[in-house]
C-alpha cells in the first residue's frame, strides 16, 4: 500500500469513528496555500479540525503524541483560511482541534480532543 492509499485508508477509519459518535463530517482534505486539514467535522455547536495520524512503529507512547509547533502553526494558518472562506455557516460555532492516532499493527484508534487548546 502506497503512501497515499495508506493515508485515505486511515481518514476513512477516522470518518467511521467520528460518524459512529455522532459526529457529522463536513469537509475531507480542505486544502489551500497554507496547507491542508485532514478531515473537518461537527459536533453540536463545535467545529473540529482533526488531524490524522497513521504509524506502525512509533517511537514514544501514543498518549506522548503531540502537533510539533510547525504542524501547529501551518494547521491555525489553514484553519483561518477555512473560517474566512465559510464565514457565515461557521460564524457562532466553537473551535476545537483534534488528533486520531491509528496503529495499524496494533489495531488501535486514539481520539485526543483539544490537542492546540485555545485558538485565536
């Protein structure tokens, strides 16, 4: 399986589970010059940012995970772009961004919600 296959195949357990717990998918791969979010969602008056993560060797603990400050960066930068493209359908909405970590070889999922923190 080639890298992107891989990468769809994760964002599309991701979706299931997201789905599965009531969460109503908005946007797959919003991408724009800034850079690209992974899957974009709604949970009640909450709009999530979720990054995907899919790694068969990791090499600190899946609860060690964290969005190194580039990543953080580049996704606030893209995020931005997404709020001002969509103004009006996402204006009276929180802000969230999560992490879902998928290990392939374990056969795992790990949801992790607020995972920047505050957004401004």
């Amino acid at each position: 399986m080639n890298r992107y296959d891989k990468g769809k195949s994760g964002e599309d357990k991701a979706c299931k589970y997201l789905e599965h717990k009531g969460y109503t998918v908005v946007a797959r791969n919003y991408r724009s010059k800034k850079g690209e979010i992974d899957i974009v969602a709604r949970e009640g008056g909450c709009l999530v940012f979720v990054e995907v993560k899919s790694w068969g060797i990791v090499p600190f603990s899946e609860t060690g995970f964290s969005i190194g400050r580039v990543k953080k960066s580049r996704m606030i930068r893209t995020v931005k772009q997404y709020l001002y493209e969509n103004q009006k359908a996402v204006s009276e909405l929180d802000i969230r961004f999560d992490l879902i970590f998928l290990n392939p070889l374990k056969g795992t999922l790990t949801h992790s919600e607020n995972v920047i923190g505050e957004f401004h």
